[in-house]
C-alpha cells in the first residue's frame, strides 16, 4: 500500500514539473514574443517533456533569445513601398530599416575595403597608434597567439600614454581565443569586461547568448570593422610545431565620417550591459539632415538587444524583391526553411544567385549541414563555388545598390542567437567594390556539383540539421 502510494504521489508530483516547465516555457515565449525556429522549439517541448529535471534548468540558463520586448507597433512615417517591380534594394531596404527602428543613414567617407590579411592588420596597427583619447574595441575573442600578444602590447603602450581604452571580448569567446592574459592588460590602465561570462549571467538566460561583433573606433572618428577577431588565423596564419596554417581569407574595412558615431553609440550599449552600468543619454549631434539611402550607409545590429531579427528581415526581404542578382560569401550556410526558400525562388524566377563558401570550414558538423540546402539551391539553378581555403568573410549583395557587410554567417545561430553587426552600403559604386572583392575570391574557387545522397548520408545530415539552431 504504501508503494502504490509513493508511486502515485511521484507520479503526480512528476507531471505537476511537466506541465510547470511547460507553462513556464510558454508563458516566456508568449510575453516576450520570442519567435523560435521550429527545431528549436521541438526540442525545447519534447525536453520538457521527457526530461523535465534537465530541461526545466537548461531552459532557465540557456533558453532566453530576446533581452528586450518586440515592438508590433508599425513606425507612422515609414512610407509606402512602391512596386515591387520599380523599387530598389536600396530604398527597400531602407524603408524597412526605418521600420525597424534602425538608425537613419549616415554619411561614410575614405572607405577603405582590406583586400588581405596584411592590409587588414597594418589599417588596425595604424587606428591604434593614432588614437588620441579614446580607442573602444569589441571582439569574440582575443588570441593567445602572436597576434593577440601584439594586440595587447599595442593597447597597453597606448594606455599607459593616456589614451582611455574601453575592450569587450565575449565570455565564451575568452576561452574559445585560449584565456589571453587579461591582467597585464587591466594593470596597464586598460578596461577589460567579458559580455556575458557563464559564470556570471548563467541563471540571467543569456548565457547562449553570443557578442560577435567586431569593431574599433577610435576617437569617436573612425572606425574598423568586419568579419575578423583578434587571433592570427585572421590575419598572418600560425606557425604551429608541425607546419604553418595559412591565414584565413576574411573581409574587414575602415571608415571615417557620420557613420562612425552610430558605432559608437552601438559599443556604448554592449558596454554599459556587460558592465551592467548605467547607459549615458545619447547625445544627437546637431547638423546636415540625414542623406538619402542612396548615398549612405548605416549600422545594422542584430540579436538579443533588438526587438525585431534585423538582419534576417532585410535578407529575407531582399531575396524576394531583387531583379537582377544576389551575391553572398559566408563560412557556414546553415539557413533556416524561410531564408532558403527566399534564395530558391529568386533562382528560379531569374535572380542570379551566386554563393562562395570554402570546400571546408573549421567546423565540420556546419559543413554537413549544409549540403541538403546547397543541393536544393543547385537545382533551382543557383551558382555555388568551393574555395581551396577557409573562407570566414560575410557578405550579402543585391541587385547594385545594397551590400550588407560585417560578422553575421548565413546561419541560424548568427540570425537568430549572436549579437551581430552589419553595415548596409547603398551607393552602386561602392557594391560594386565589394563584388569585386568577392570575385576575385571566386576565382580561385570550383564550382559545387550536387549529388544525391546516400541513405547513410542522408540519416547523418538530417541529425546534424535537428541541432543546427546551435551550430
């Protein structure tokens, strides 16, 4: 009796955790109107379900995607789109953008796109070493390599001539770059925070959460940015015991003008929260009204801080109102059914849609998830080419006037779950640019032939695409 009594009340108390872990699955979801992929949400409820002692928990730490409520309010002076057969990706993409709450397009001037490594890391030696007061740095990690160590040496020199250094490196990036010596760095006068440390924020829910952006700015005046961290591989390669590993082919830039103080006021936020200080108000300069978008450019910041998935918005709407082409290098492509589907049927009412990535990645579990999207692309007659090396640059163009450029891959971990940063350009001429900049990557590539895979093979991607919201 007193068995069927201990089974009877664990089997309440147990479906009393189901339900309360659904209910607090749902009722986050619902209030914090955290969409979530379908991947993502099945595993959350069947977790739950099954295993609810583990689930319940992992949700709490990890589950959160939003920091901030979505806004469903539609901006009042957002004008009408015209048709889809006259607008421009450019005034398209603006009009969402404004729609979105995203800031206005800025001025650029002496735009300056790295075609190499060398190049890359000489304009970043050259943004550190001319700073006069101010010099803010934001990363996913900082190597324990030769790069990082002269990184580092560079912002201590500096600091310890005066100029107030401000870096951000993400907490799982911190040990992803090796565990660089922080405290040379902070005993020299430089500010150092972790954005997100697991071992800080793990029952905060952010701690899936991942700051990928990349930047520099210095004196409020310029700025460098792209898809490149703080670590050899990005920009000299690494001699290791064996052999020396090429660098990666990566793309960043340098730029001054209006557009820097977007950026600024963009590392002021991510600051202030992985310090969990206190946001000074955002000081609007006085001046020429905004340019229109077709002779700017402007910050396009993705991730848990935004209300909206930003970046994922103006892909997915691009794809579906470009005429003539759409451009695109990433290291990983794991999109989700919409973003693919957006790709697949600009192929096949005309679109030129091309698509670089290398033959191999550093992450092999991506490089299997990705081929049942490529077979699907290649049969809707898009164009996809395998560079020898590994690529790590990202970069969307289409049609001629809009070229989004920075750190978020065509995965649904960079769509969904970093934060990311992209600047959209909108002049032709500087599209144009970096299309050249993505055929001469191209042109040392070979182009992917699909083939049908085997049941083995098709059993192995299917489990790998079931986790690829993590990949």
């Amino acid at each position: 009796m007193l068995n069927q009594l201990l089974v009877r009340h664990w089997g309440t108390l147990h479906s009393l955790i189901v339900l309360l872990g659904l209910v607090i699955y749902a009722a986050a979801s619902h209030t914090r109107r955290q969409r979530r992929h379908p991947s993502a949400a099945i595993a959350w409820v069947v977790s739950l379900v099954l295993l609810p002692y583990v689930a319940l928990p992992l949700y709490l730490m990890f589950g959160s995607r939003k920091v901030v409520n979505s806004r469903r309010e539609a901006s009042a002076q957002t004008p009408a789109c015209a048709s889809g057969n006259t607008v421009s990706a450019s005034l398209q993409s603006g009009q969402l953008a404004a729609a979105m709450g995203l800031p206005e397009a800025a001025t650029f001037e002496r735009l300056m796109i790295h075609q190499d490594g060398e190049q890359a890391l000489q304009a970043l030696r050259c943004m550190i070493g001319s700073a006069r007061q101010t010099l803010d740095l934001s990363s996913f990690l900082l190597g324990r390599d030769v790069i990082g160590d002269e990184i580092a040496g560079l912002l201590i020199r500096r600091a310890q001539a005066g100029v107030q250094i401000r870096l951000l490196i993400d907490g799982i990036g911190f040990y992803m770059g090796g565990r660089p010596n922080l405290k040379r760095l902070t005993a020299a006068g430089v500010q150092v925070a972790l954005f997100v440390s697991p071992l800080r924020s793990a029952l905060r829910g952010r701690t899936n959460l991942r700051n990928h952006r990349k930047l520099v700015i210095a004196d409020g005046e310029w700025l460098w940015c792209g898809g490149r961290n703080l670590a050899a591989e990005y920009f000299e390669g690494e001699q290791t015991f064996l052999r020396k590993k090429s660098a990666w082919v990566d793309l960043s830039l340098d730029l001054g003008g209006a557009l820097v103080q977007q950026a600024q006021q963009r590392f002021e936020q991510d600051w202030a929260f992985a310090t969990q200080g206190v946001l000074a108000p955002i000081v609007t300069l006085a001046g020429a009204p905004s340019p229109p978008v077709a002779t700017g450019a402007r910050l396009v910041a993705s991730g848990p801080d935004q209300a909206e998935d930003t970046i994922y918005t103006l892909l997915v709407s691009g794809c579906f109102t470009a005429r003539s082409r759409i451009l695109a290098v990433t290291p990983y492509f794991v999109p989700d059914p919409t973003l693919l589907m957006a790709l697949t049927l600009a192929a096949r009412r005309g679109v030129a849609v091309s698509l670089l990535l290398p033959a191999r990645s550093n992450h092999r579990l991506a490089d299997i998830a990705r081929y049942a999207a490529l077979r699907e692309l290649a049969a809707a007659g898009a164009t996809v080419w395998l560079a020898p090396g590994m690529i790590h640059a990202k970069a969307v163009l289409i049609d001629d006037d809009l070229a989004l450029v920075g750190s978020a891959n065509l995965d649904e971990r960079s769509l969904f779950l970093n934060y990311e940063l992209m600047i959209a350009f909108y002049q032709p001429v500087v599209v144009q640019r970096f299309a050249n900049w993505i055929e001469a990557q191209r042109s040392h590539a070979t182009r992917y032939q699909a083939r049908e895979p085997g049941l083995a093979r098709e059993l192995l991607e299917g489990l790998v695409r079931w986790i690829a919201f993590q990949l």
